[in-house]
C-alpha cells in the first residue's frame, strides 16, 4: 500500500475545498490517516511522526485551516502572524519548540518556463506541518515511494523537515537537468550542417531560463547557512546538525549547478556565433571562387572579341560554339576542382 493511498478521500466540509492530508507514522504499529480532531501532539511518542499537508491556492481559505492546526498543535501566540506572512521569500524563524522555514521549490511550466510555488514547514515536537498553493511534485512522488508499513515513523521531525528541503533542493537539480538537455538540442541544431534557422531567440529563452532559476533559489543561502549554524536549534542532537549541515552542502551543489547553467548558455551563443562565422566564410569563399570564374569567362569572351585577321576568328559559326565549348569545359572543371578542394 502507497502512503497515498492512505489518504481520506472524503473531504472535511470545513475546509471549503481546501486540500488537507494527515498521516501518522507509527515505527511500531500501522501508518494511518487520522482526523483533524485527532491531532494530539502531547500523545506522540519517538516513534511517531504526525505530518500534516495543507494544500489550498486561496490563502483566505486556507487560514481558518490553519488556525485550527495551529491551535491543535499547541504552537502558541506567535504562530498566526508568522503563517500570515506566507508571501514565497525564503525565511526561517525559530520559535522555542518547534521553527517555521519558508522555501520556493520550481515548477516546470514547459518550454523552460520555470516558476515558484512557495512552500511552509513548520517543525515541532514530533509533527510537521507543510503549507504550499497547489500541487508539489516532490511531496506526491514521496507520498507514493513508499508501500507498505514504513519506518518514517523512527525519523524525528527535524530529519523528515530536512528530507522535505533535499526534495526541495532537488527539485532545481531536475530543472537544471532539463535546462541541460534543451542546451544539447539546441546545440546539436546550431551545429547541423543544413541548419540554417535563427537561433537567438531560442538562445534568448534559455537565457531567461537560467536568469530565473538563480533568481529563485539564491535567496535560500541565507536560510540554509542559518540553519546549518550551531546556534540553530542546539538541542536537536548531532544527527540533525549533521543533515542540517548536509542540506547546506547540498544547496551550494545545486547553486554550481544553476550558475553552470548560465555559462551553458553563453558556450551556446559562442557556439552559435563561431557556426555563423563559419557559415559567412563559407558564403565568401564561394562568392569569390564564383568572381573568378567569372572575370576568367569574362577574360576569354573579350580575348574572342578583339579585332584581329586571325584565321580562328573568320571560322564563323563553327568557331562561336567551339568557343562556347571551350568555356563551359573550363567551368566544368573548376567546379570539379572546388568541389575536390571542399571550397563549397
């Protein structure tokens, strides 16, 4: 069985539509949906995680939701406000038991198109509560990895919020991925010898491509060195500093892999101005091997045409064809010549 398909598909009425899952993983009994009414943070032990996914594009709807949530888990005076600020900036804020991180994972919108859509943790004791307008990928691909009874459970809610910011993180290593394979068609097109079509305004989308994913995911350099620090949640234990520290790493990883993109773009346009360059010097080359051949024609025909009694010239009509022969024999063989030369 898939986590997803531990989902209620029945919606609660109170929610006027919005999306609302809640899962508890239980390392020692069965992972199960559990009602709202349900919530208990106090009952959680260790080997029990509550996650709790609202997804809903109306904020206005939403925050009913969320108030309940947010006096079932018990996350004080100061949660409201913070939640309110759900404007898609990256920002991370600690709250006593539990931090409020705020991330933007990319949508690819198709023709590399990349858009933002903001995502909430909200990690406390044993829970973790996720806040995102629309669908993430990443979230329905983990829902659906796992089959059967899991072990999620065994996993503190610092770990599953950091396993929740990889997903995120590599969400722009996918883009990336995308943006590389378009680099290579466009690439293989540029250098295809009877490519002939204009490639700067497909260069100018690939530029607009990688100018947004930096825009997207340099801000969260401050939210990923913040939590990597020591003075970030110190009493989480030394496995959470570590994967805290790992999402770091793995964040700058994903930042070469974006700025990397942005140099794939200018080798693309190097690429394509040198096939340009190559193409006009083609153009040249034949343009004067053709002035040759012409002023060598041009030559000979006046050469024919000079007013000397000499026999050849009072052969009459015989002459003028031999003549004509003659001319075509040469350009039959300097075409022959240009070809074997590869000058066109």
């Amino acid at each position: 069985m898939a986590l997803g398909d531990l989902e209620r598909n029945a919606p609660d009425p109170r929610n006027d539509g919005a999306r609302v899952r809640i899962l508890l993983f239980d390392a020692n009994g069965d992972d199960r949906a559990v009602e709202e009414a349900a919530i208990d943070p106090a009952a959680l032990d260790e080997q029990q995680l509550l996650w709790i996914d609202v997804e809903d594009d109306d904020v206005d709807v939403a925050e009913p939701i969320v108030a309940r949530l947010v006096e079932r888990l018990q996350l004080g005076p100061t949660a409201p406000a913070l939640l309110r600020e759900f404007d898609g900036r990256p920002r991370l804020h600690n709250v006593d038991a539990w931090f409020l991180v705020e991330v933007v994972a990319v949508v690819h919108e198709g023709d590399l198109r990349f858009g933002g859509r903001p995502l909430v943790i909200v990690c406390g004791r044993n829970f973790v509560l996720t806040l995102h307008p629309g669908p993430l990928a990443f979230l329905d691909q983990l829902r659906h990895r796992e089959h059967g009874e899991t072990r999620l459970g065994a996993l503190s809610a610092e770990s599953f919020t950091a396993s929740l910011l990889d997903w995120q993180i590599e969400s722009y290593l996918h883009a990336v991925s995308d943006f590389e394979t378009a680099v290579d068609r466009l690439e293989v097109s540029i250098l295809a010898r009877e490519a002939r079509r204009e490639a700067l305004p497909d260069l100018a989308v690939l530029r607009r491509g990688a100018s947004r994913l930096r825009r997207l995911l340099a801000p969260h350099r401050r939210v990923f060195d913040a939590m990597a620090r020591p003075d970030f949640r110190p009493d989480a234990g030394e496995l959470a500093d570590r994967q805290f520290h790992a999402l770091e790493q793995r964040f700058e990883r994903a930042m070469d892999a974006v700025e990397n993109a942005r140099e794939l773009v200018v080798g693309s346009f190097e690429l394509f101005a040198t096939r340009t360059a190559q193409r006009t010097n083609d153009t040249m080359r034949v343009l004067t091997f053709v002035t040759v051949l012409l002023g060598t024609l041009a030559f000979a025909a006046g050469a024919l045409g000079m007013n000397f009694n000499a026999p050849f010239f009072a052969s009459g009509e015989r002459g003028f064809w031999a003549a004509l022969a003659a001319m075509g024999g040469f350009v039959v063989l300097a075409l022959a010549l240009a070809r074997w030369r590869r000058w066109f």
